[in-house]
C-alpha cells in the first residue's frame, strides 16, 4: 500500500509543477480531501503522508517562483500564526522523555501539516480571482465526498474501511465502527473520524456560498453547491460539525446587518454574565445542560473546562506534552478525551499556546 500512496503523492507534485499557482494549491487540498489521511509512507521512525509530499513541493515552487514571492507581504496573522507554532513546539521538548531526534521528527511533520500548509496559500492566495478559481475548484471536488458521505450515512457501507489495516498508527484498531446514531451511521470517507470528515465541508461553507457573487451559471451553482456542501457536514452527524455550521449560517445572515454584530455580542456577553449571576454557576454548565443537540457529551466538555481550571498550576508553563493529565477518572472514562481545541492546545503546550490560538482566530 505504500507504492500506491508514493504513487498518488509522485502525480499530485507533478501536477503542482505543472499547473498554476491556484490550481496547484487546489491539487493540494484535493489530496488532502480524498486520499486517506491514515496512509503513508514509512521510512525508519518517520511517517511521510501524501500531503506532507504534496506540500513540500508546492512551498518550495512558491519559495522559488518571482511572481509569487514578489507579491507576499507579512502581516500580522502572519506573526500570530508563527507565534502560535513556536508556542506549539517549543514547550514540547520540556515534556517528552523520548530521545530529541523523534521529538524533532515529530514536530517537523507538525509544522509540514501546519505552518507549512498555511505559508503555501498565503503565497497563492493573493487576490480574489486566485479564491474564487480555488474555490470553484474545491466545491466540484466536494460533491462525490459529499454523496459518499450519505451514502455511508444511510447504508453503513464504507468503502475506505479496508484500508484501515495498513495505516502505520491504528492498525487492528477498528476506528471505522463508530456507534450509530438515530438509527444511521456517521459518515468517515477517507478520514480517521467523522468529526474531520463533517469539518471538512463546515470550513468550505462559507466560501462556497460566496460564490454567488459570481456571474452566469456559477451564480446558481453556488446555492447547490452549498447545499450539497450542508449535506456532507450533516452526514457526520457529529456536534462538531454541526456547531460550525450553525455558526457559518448566523454569520452568513450577518452579512447583510453588520451594524448589529457588535450589539448581538454585547448582548451574548451580558446575558452570559446575568446567567451566571441567576442560576449561581458557570454559565458553561447552564449551556451543556440546556444545549445538546446530539443528546452527547456537552457534560464532558463540562467538566474539563473545571478539570482545566483546578488543575492550572499543574500545565500552565509548558502543559503535559503527549502524557496523559490523568483526568480520566473524574470523566468516568479510562482516559482523557479532551474535546475543546482551546483546553487541548493548554493541556499539551501551556497557557502561552492558548492565548497564541486566540490571537489567531480573532
């Protein structure tokens, strides 16, 4: 299985050096899409997957491309992003016991999943003709994943689940057999879980929809796409997923009442206060309590929000690296399973990391 994922990933460079600069950079996130992300080529203790090749080619061809490099220009998202990578590595190497070699092996396939992917479209993206060429790319990509998606979804037939024996990670593990709900199956595709697989088509909403803005057929096409982009999120039928959407839509609404933003939020954040105030604990455990909308595990996200908070003098310098925090008994569960990006960038690289997250996102 290796020659083929060496296979895919020799096309898909070939294919980012011949094609333009946009195109190039879809080639890349349509490998990331399709091909499953728990395959790769083992060489010693690292583990090469297609996108880390298919990355690698297009940084260098953007390094060394005049037109490319001529137009990039560091802003600050650009600074935040490299102070929250920084903030991700750095701290590892106080927590790891392994040898510094395979902590520097891991952090640099870390940096060729992250800030290596990030560098690539920065240097790409450059202007709104080069989105929306992207973007018409990736919506047309979607559609087949998207009907695999429903496909799995009402059938429980997984064609991808064969391949799981030959990821180097989870081999044996039968990750595939994710609980049911409602009555149907999440939806996976070529992903390792059904929370990146809905993620997937939740982050290429919002510019999928925007594609309306375009003139002739595209201008109709966008609504489908959309809607077919909703439907593969919804497949997964994972909270995540779900969340992200609802939020992509209210902010979609927004759009066209900007002058209301700053009001709503003045309003979320007094009423979170007054919540508060009234039910006489944190407005966090109001909301798990009140809002669950795949009857889940909201507690669970909960709780480690108070496990993250009791034990913050324990992780808040450099965290716990890849260890585990040994809140496992208080969840009811063997293990940790943190939920939250925020607490789990915390747990594992210290408080600086968090505040870098932020800084990023706002």
């Amino acid at each position: 299985m290796q020659g083929v994922t060496l296979t895919f990933a020799l096309i898909a460079c070939l294919l980012v050096i011949a094609l333009r600069p946009q195109y190039a950079l879809a080639v890349f996130i349509t490998a990331l899409l399709w091909y499953p992300s728990f395959l790769a080529v083992s060489v010693g203790t690292i583990d090469i997957l297609v996108g880390r090749f298919v990355v690698a080619v297009l940084l260098i061809r953007c390094i060394f491309d005049d037109g490319l490099r001529s137009k990039f220009v560091w802003s600050r998202l650009d600074t935040f992003v490299t102070i929250s990578m920084a903030a991700s590595i750095v701290p590892y190497f106080f927590t790891q016991d392994q040898p510094p070699m395979l902590v520097i092996e891991s952090r640099g396939g870390y940096l060729m999943d992250t800030w290596c992917a990030y560098l690539a479209a920065r240097f790409v993206v450059t202007d709104r003709t080069r989105l929306v060429a992207l973007m018409k790319c990736i919506a047309v990509v979607l559609v087949p994943l998207a009907l695999l998606g429903v496909v799995e979804c009402f059938t429980g037939w997984r064609p991808f689940a064969a391949l799981w024996s030959y990821s180097p990670w989870f081999q044996g593990r039968g990750r595939f057999l994710l609980e049911g709900r409602w009555g149907l199956n999440r939806a996976v595709g070529p992903f390792s879980h059904a929370i990146l697989f809905g993620g997937g088509f939740a982050m290429f909403l919002p510019l999928i929809y925007y594609l309306r803005h375009e003139k002739k057929q595209w201008r109709s096409l966008a609504y489908v796409l959309s809607g077919v982009a909703l439907l593969g999120a919804l497949s997964s039928l994972s909270s995540g997923p779900w969340v992200t959407v609802l939020v992509v839509i209210f902010c979609l609404a927004m759009e066209g009442h900007k002058a209301w933003v700053k009001r709503i939020f003045l309003f979320g954040l007094f009423s979170c206060i007054l919540i508060g105030i009234v039910s006489n604990r944190p407005v966090y455990h109001v909301i798990a309590s009140a809002a669950n909308p795949l009857g889940g595990a909201s507690w669970h996200r909960a709780k480690l929000i108070d496990l993250a908070i009791e034990h913050f003098p324990e992780w808040w310098r450099v965290g716990y690296g890849d260890r585990d925090p040994g809140w496992g008994a208080s969840l009811g569960m063997t293990w940790t399973d943190v939920t939250n990006e925020y607490i789990l960038s915390g747990v594992r690289y210290g408080i600086v990391a968090v505040i870098s997250l932020f800084a990023v996102l706002i």
